[in-house]
C-alpha cells in the first residue's frame, strides 16, 4: 500500500520509524537537531517550536532554531542562562516536561514570556531532552489556544524521539571526550626529558609554565616565589604571551600574606585553591580584591612545598568563569610539586655553603662547653655570626626559674641603638609551658600581633619592636631548663634551615647551661646546707635567751631568703605571749609594733600552729584581723608558719614564722632547712629556758642561805653576849641588893629580845627567797654595828681600824642586808689582813642620793677573783669558777644583792698594793 493512500496513523508511525533510524545513525549533532525540528513541524500542529541544547559549563541554554509565526528568526538561536526558580531551569533539572496554561502569563519563563506576547502564544510544553541523568537539552512548542495539552500518543511519540535524540546526544559527547580527554601522562613525560637537560633553574621553571600552560590553554599561568623575610609572594615566572593580556598587574606584581591571610595558610597547608567563577564566589581562600589583582575570572593555586616550607605557589588564571576538571586541577598541582622537587638544586651550593658555616658556628659554641673563661666571649662570637646569618636584630638566652616561674635573661645581644630585654621575662602560661617542654622543634612566631603563642611576653616584646622570633628549648624534649630565642624587628616566616640552626645553637648552649645549672643547684645546696650547719651551731653556742631571739630569726630569714622572720614566743601554763624578736631586710616588710605583749590564748594564728604538724602555708588573706593588727607589714604576701616542738610530750613555747611576696614558693630543700632549723630552736630555747630556770633558783637558794646563815651567826653572837651577861648578873645576885639584880636582869632579857627579833621576818616571810624590805638608818649607827660585829676578830688580829669622814645622812633600802653585806666585807678585810694590820672605812658622799663607802685594807686577794667580780664568772657553767665557793660565792652574793638594793659593789687592788671594797650605798630623801 502506498503512503498516500496510507492512513494519517500509518504515515505517523512511518515517519516516527525514519526519524529514529536517522538519530540512531547520525554522528552530527546539527544534523540530528535539523531532523528533530523537521519532524516536530511535520508531525506536530504548533506555532511555536524551539530546540535549544544544554551548556553544562556554564549552565545554559543555547538555541539551535525552530519556528515561530514569523518563521526561522535570530531570536530562536540565542543563549538564554539558567537562573535557579527559572521555569527552563527546573525542567533541566528536574528532567520533567512541563505544561503551561498561558505562556504570556508565566513569568518564570523570561524573555519567552516578551515572545509570547508577541506572537500570542498561550498553551505551552517544555520538554527535557536528557539520557539517565545527563541533561543535553529542551524543546518548547507552543500553541495560539488557551492551555492546549498534547494528546497520549503525541506525548508517547515525543518521549521517544527526544530520548532517542538524548541517547544519541550523550553517544556523541562520550566519544568526542574519548577522542579529545586530555592525557596528563604525556605532557608530564616530555617535560620530565627536557627538565634534565636544562641547567638553571629559570629555564626549568620557564619549561614547567608553557607546559602547563599548554595542557590547560587558560588565560595565563606564573609562578609566583615566597619571599619569608618579608612575607609576600612575587612573580618569577610567567607564561609567553603574544598579543594584549588581560593582566592587570606588571611583572614584578606580588601577593602579601596581610593581604591575603587565607590563601596564604591554605597554601602552607599542602591545599589547592580553585575559583570557577569570581562572580558566583561566596566563600573561597582568595577575596574579590585579590581577584582583581590577579585580574582573573577563574583560576587555580598550587602550593609549592618542600620539606613542608612553603616555597611559592603556580598558578593558572582564566578571563572567564571556568569549571575546571579533575584532570586539569591534579597537573596543576602535579607539575607544583614539581617545581618543588627542581627548586632544591639550584639552591644546593648556597645549602652547602650555609651548612658549612652553620657547622662552624655549632662547633665554636661546643668549644665554648670546654672553655669556661672563653664562655662569654664565645657567646657574644655565636650571637653575632646568628645574628647576621639570619639577618636579625634580636639574639637572648634566659634561663627557667622552676620555682617561681619565671625566666631570667642570662645574656642577650642588640644593636647599639636598642634598648635591651628585661632582666626577667613573665611568667609562662600553662600551654606556652607545655608546648616548650614537649616540642621536638624550634617554636616559631612570624607576626607577634596576630599570633596568641607567649602572650605574656608581648607588651614588653612589642614595646621593643619586636615582631617576629623563633624560640628553642635548651633541652629539647625535657623539661624546661632555658630557652634560646632569636628575635625580628618585622613580621617574618622562618624557614626549616633556620629553625633548625637556632634548635641546634639552642642544644650547645644547653649544655652549657644544663652544666651551670647543675652546678648552681650544687652550690646552691651547699650554701643552704653550710648557711644551716652554721644555723644550727649558732643556735646552739647562744648561751642567753635574749642572743637566742634576734639569731634565730636572722638565720631563718637568710636561709629561706625571705625579707621577714618573726619569733613569738610564750611560756606553757602562763597567760600571753610576746613578739620576742623579728627581723625584716627590706623597709616594705617592717612591722609597726606598738606592743610585743600578745594574747597568744584568743590569736587565731597561733591556734592554727598549735593544731598544725609540720609547716603550715598561708596568704595574707587567710590571716584573721586580729593577726593583721601586728603582722602588719604593707607587703606581705606569702607565709610559712611553723610551731616550736620538741617531744610530743612537751609543750609548745613559741611559733616562728617566715614571709615573702604574694606568689613565692619556696624549694623542696628550704622547707626541710627550716623545719630543721625550727626543731633546734625549739630545743635551745627549752634548754636555755630550764637553765635560766635553775640559776635563778639556784642563786636565790644559795642568797638566802648565806643571808639566813649570817643573821644566825648575828644572832647568836647577841645571843651568847646576852646569856653571859645573865650568867654574870646570877653570879653577883647574892651579895647585891634584890632590886639592882632586877634591874640588870630586866636590861639582859631586853638585849636579848632584840637579838631575837629579826628571827620573826626570817621565819615567815624569807622561806625560799629573799624579800626586799625598805628602812632607813643613820650611816654612824649602821658603821658601828658592823665594827661591833667583827669586834673579836680585830682584837683577835690585833687590827687598827679607824672611820674616816663619816657623813651625818640616813641610808634608805633592807638595812639589815646592807649591814649583813658590809659585814661580810669587814669579815673578808680581816681575815686577809696580817695581824697588828690596819683597815680603814672611808665616807664620801656623792650626791643627795647616794654614798661612797670604801674599806681599805692591806691583805692579799687571789687576782682571779677580782677578775670574776668584776667581769662576772665564765659563761661554760661546768667550768670552775672561784666564785662557787666562799669567799667568792659569798662577795658574789652580796654584789647581786646591792645591785638589786640600787647601790653597787666592787673590789680592787691599788696602785700601792692595797685592797679596796667600794660600796655605793643609797640615801633616803628623808
């Protein structure tokens, strides 16, 4: 049957049946879109047919004709782009046909809504033309009726050819990029071959450019190199171009980190920066106004590394938005590491030429390790030479301080015209501390602005320009001993080479410093155990408690090297207590101290100490008011207090305590020094204590038993005299008359009774001790008392005694010791003196209050007892002295006592061999 005679179903199925035969054979995509549009208008009744094919780069549509009412005009074959909501682009996207009602109302489709207008288009279908999930395309028919909808096998027939066209389509696309994919392989071989015959490194870099250059055809590519001293990037290398360039910058155009801070960290992070479109860029390591320097619409940024040191970065750039493949970003970065590989062997020579002199360098400071005296000289010789190898102002070794944290500049070298470093430097952080002690590299700061690292250090740094460093431990690894640091006056980035020379610098001086550590620390030990064993002979060769207090704390503050020490002090069982000593080097810790009198019993401080075994620390904002009213030093800080013990069973007689600046910690070895310290004083001052304890007893036995055992022996001389004269009375009773016998009788028992009444005051109120009793005599009766007592001993001798000058006054004070103590005296000049001697008492008064009584005599006295008396006996009390025996003892005992009756006692020998007994005696103003 013919086609003319066939029917209109017949004649569609055979022109369906031509046409995809034609798609499925036709390798020309104008052919095949010719075909399409011929038998959309043979087989289809609309106005309006529009072919257009996809462009996936830059995501829009580009017209490939059609028909209107007016026919085949320019309109059908122009570019349309692809907005998102854009009814054209949810087709493509969405791969769905759509149907629009009124293509004139719809104003998502754009410029096709103007054309609608025009040509009163109003039922509407846009078809996807796609293969899988690939889109190639749409077809738009329009038609002059209201929402006209394709009948279901209209839609059958347009889902077929337009997939058929879609695979076709995507058959031609997959062997046109098999025929024409780029092959990295190639270029990258060829390039390798002549990269070994070329000799410098330019002409290497110029053969890496126009390689990539050509591989990629962008719109320029260069090679830009890192300059670290000054940290920006300029242009080394870039491609021959023939014609204007687009470039907006000259040759020597650079990039500056400060201006371009991301790209710059994303590059030392081995990262490769793309843009496809400057335009749509929302978020990228590259900022329009470094676009615009570039004067690029699209580009790629390769890091050069080596040794991960950031050396450049390669670069292709586009004129227009550009989505760069997988094949074209991984050659970029190839060839980049490339470049990296190259660049080293121009710079083998001059990496030679620095290690040699780096060598040099390193061994003049181990030199310095075997030469002590050269040390300083060695030093100032390495800091120079590091100082102009890394072109650099700045060259300090401080060294760590564990105890108070901070770090003191051992030695530093600057310019002439720069002031110098602190001698200490502030305290670490936490983390800067960590970072130091378990880095295995030199830490380094390219801007002291912008970075957080040692932040403690930046006011003083930054005052003195100071902006960038590289900071080495001495002991890498270890703990913290000293660091060396190298310090910049602008903000620079530190190659490999150069933080490894300062680490290297940094281990010499280490050992260094390591070895004058230790020796510190060993004389330091030896101080403090010498300033100790010397503390602990001094507190044991104090002989007073009054010695006792200010050594002690003087010694404990030199030893704890703490501007104050203060010693309280108290007896067990007694109320209060008393500051005995403090001691304070510095004016900002001097106590102001109105009253040394405390009451221990309601001191919170000392209930503290008491309840405390061992040291107890505190700050000045633990101490209770009632403390601080008398530890009242403006600048205390830190404290350490500590009870004085002995055993548990004792009591506690004291607390010591030591205190310094708020902060300071003090070492390991001075607590143990000054709990050591603390038991030994505790010990003498219990010891000192007991024997102050005993001697004062002792000599208030060894008074009263000489003053009870010469009032006796006065007594019984009044006494006996006394009897007798009863016994001789008796005798004449009996040829005398009874009323003279009473009356002698009376007159005797009245002698008698006087003799005895001084046994009384002996009796009750001199027990144990001597009680001063206030009296006053005439001189002349106290003078002839005393003679009539030695009386029998001068008649005995045979001695001449005579009173010269005597005063008419009245002597005030106990005149019953008074005349005991010139009793003993006249006692002492008799015995001494030669019988048919002489003894002379001599009266001089010297003022209204007190006289002059001297005895005379022409006896002999053993030269060590006048020594004693007038020195006082030896200080070793197991040494034997000629005053613990009589007549010592006895002379000794009345020196105290007239001392205590506010006169004074003394013995000397003359000139002219005679002996003098000199007593100040006190007179009453009555």
């Amino acid at each position: 049957m013919s086609q003319a005679a066939a029917s209109p179903w017949e004649r569609q199925f055979v022109n369906l049946g031509r046409v995809m035969q034609f798609l499925r054979e036709e390798e020309d995509i104008e052919a095949l879109v010719a075909a399409t549009l011929d038998y959309l208008k043979d087989n289809f009744e609309y106005k309006l047919i529009w072919l257009a094919l996809y462009d996936r780069a830059n995501h829009r549509l580009v017209g490939k004709g059609g028909t209107t009412p007016a026919g085949d005009i320019k309109f059908l074959r122009e570019r349309f782009a692809l907005n998102a909501g854009d009814l054209l682009d949810q087709v493509i996207m969405q791969k769905r046909p759509v149907p629009i009602a009124d293509l004139r109302q719809e104003k998502r489709s754009g410029e096709w809504q103007k054309a609608a207008q025009k040509f009163e288009i109003q039922g509407t279908l846009v078809w996807p033309i796609y293969h899988k999930d690939l889109a190639f395309g749409v077809v738009l028919l329009g038609s002059h009726l209201w929402n006209v909808a394709p009948r279901a096998e209209e839609k059958a027939r347009l889902s077929i050819v337009m997939g058929s066209l879609g695979a076709s389509l995507n058959r031609i696309e997959s062997d046109w990029q098999h025929q024409n994919t780029k092959r990295p392989d190639e270029p990258l071989l060829v390039m390798l071959d002549r990269l070994r015959n070329l000799p410098m490194l330019n002409q290497r870099l110029d053969e890496i450019v126009n390689q990539t250059h050509n591989f990629i055809m962008p719109a320029r590519t260069h090679i830009y190199w890192f300059e670290r001293e000054h940290r920006y990037f300029w242009r080394r290398v870039t491609n021959k171009q023939k014609g204007p360039s687009k470039d907006r910058t000259d040759v020597t155009a650079g990039v500056t980190v400060q201006n371009a801070p991301a790209l710059y960290q994303a590059l030392s992070k081995d990262q490769l920066v793309t843009v496809v479109d400057v335009n749509s860029m929302t978020k990228s390591e590259l900022n329009n106004r470094i676009m615009e320097q570039f004067g690029a619409e699209s580009i790629i940024v390769a890091p050069i590394l080596f040794q991960s040191e950031l050396m450049g970065f390669l670069c292709v750039e586009g004129d227009e938005p550009r989505l760069w493949t997988d094949d074209e970003r991984n050659f970029v970065k190839g060839c980049a590491q490339l470049v990296a590989m190259t660049a080293p062997l121009e710079e083998m020579e001059a990496t030679l030429e620095r290690i040699a002199s780096d060598q040099l360098l390193t061994a003049g400071i181990a030199r310095a390790i075997f030469s002590e005296q050269d040390w300083q000289d060695s030093l100032q010789l390495a800091a120079d030479q590091l100082c102009q190898r890394l072109g650099v102002e700045r060259f300090w070794i401080a060294l760590f301080d564990r105890d108070t944290g901070a770090l003191r500049v051992y030695f530093q070298h600057h310019p002439k015209n720069r002031r110098p470093l602190p001698t200490f430097l502030a305290e670490l952080s936490q983390v800067d501390l960590q970072m130091m002690e378990q880095s295995n590299e030199a830490v380094t700061i390219e801007n002291y602005e912008s970075d957080f690292k040692f932040l403690s250090w930046r006011p003083p740094l930054v005052e003195l320009d100071i902006r960038s460093l590289i900071i080495s431990s001495t002991s890498v690894g270890k703990s913290l001993e000293g660091i060396l640091a190298i310090g910049h006056e602008t903000p620079r980035t530190w190659s490999r080479p150069e933080r490894e020379m300062v680490q290297a610098v940094a281990q010499q001086v280490g050992l260094i410093l390591h070895q004058g550590e230790l020796q510190r620390q060993a004389d330091e030990r030896q101080k403090l155990q010498q300033a100790v064993q010397f503390g602990l002979v001094a507190l044991q060769q104090a002989t007073t408690i009054e010695r006792l207090h200010p050594i002690s704390t003087q010694l404990m503050a030199q030893v704890m090297q703490a501007p104050l020490a203060v010693l309280i002090t108290w007896l067990p069982g007694r109320p209060g207590g008393q500051i005995a000593s403090h001691f304070a080097s510095r004016d900002d810790f001097n106590l102001n101290i109105s009253e040394t009198m405390l009451a221990i019993e309601e001191d919170t401080l000392v209930e503290w100490a008491l309840q405390t075994e061992g040291i107890l620390p505190l700050t000045v904002n633990d101490l209770p008011d009632s403390t601080r009213s008398w530890l009242n030093a403006p600048s205390i800080g830190s404290i350490l207090l500590i009870a004085l013990r002995t055993t548990p069973e004792h009591q506690s007689t004291g607390m010591i305590l030591v205190a310094d600046k708020a902060g300071r910690r003090w070492q390991d070895r001075q607590l143990q020094a000054f709990i050591m310290l603390a038991n030994q004083l505790a010990w003498s001052r219990r010891h000192l204590v007991l024997v102050d304890h005993l001697r004062h007893h002792r000599q208030e036995l060894e008074r009263l038993n000489w003053y009870k055992h010469r009032r006796i022996e006065d007594v019984y001389r009044s006494v006996s005299g006394g009897v007798q004269r009863l016994l001789e009375v008796d005798s004449r009773s009996n040829g005398e008359n009874d009323a003279v016998t009473n009356m002698r009788l009376q007159q005797s028992l009245k002698q008698l009774q006087a003799s005895l009444s001084p046994l009384p005051q002996i009796i009750r109120k001199e027990q144990w001790r001597l009680r001063p009793n206030f009296e006053t005599s005439p001189l002349a009766g106290m003078l002839k008392r005393a003679l009539e007592r030695v009386d029998p001993l001068i008649k005995q001798r045979q001695i001449w005694s005579q009173v010269h000058n005597q005063a008419n006054v009245l002597v005030g004070g106990d005149i019953a010791k008074i005349e005991m103590i010139i009793n003993e005296l006249l006692l002492f000049a008799c015995g001494r003196s030669e019988v048919n001697g002489r003894i002379d008492l001599w009266c001089r008064q010297i003022d209204e209050r007190s006289l002059e009584l001297s005895i005379t005599d022409y006896g002999t006295v053993d030269a060590t007892l006048l020594s004693e008396l007038q020195e006082g006996r030896t200080i070793d009390p197991l040494m034997p002295s000629i005053l613990d025996q009589p007549p010592g003892l006895h002379l000794s005992i009345c020196q105290s006592l007239m001392h205590e009756a506010g006169g004074e006692l003394s013995l000397y020998q003359l000139e002219d061999n005679r002996i003098l007994s000199r007593i100040i005696l006190p007179l009453s103003s009555g």
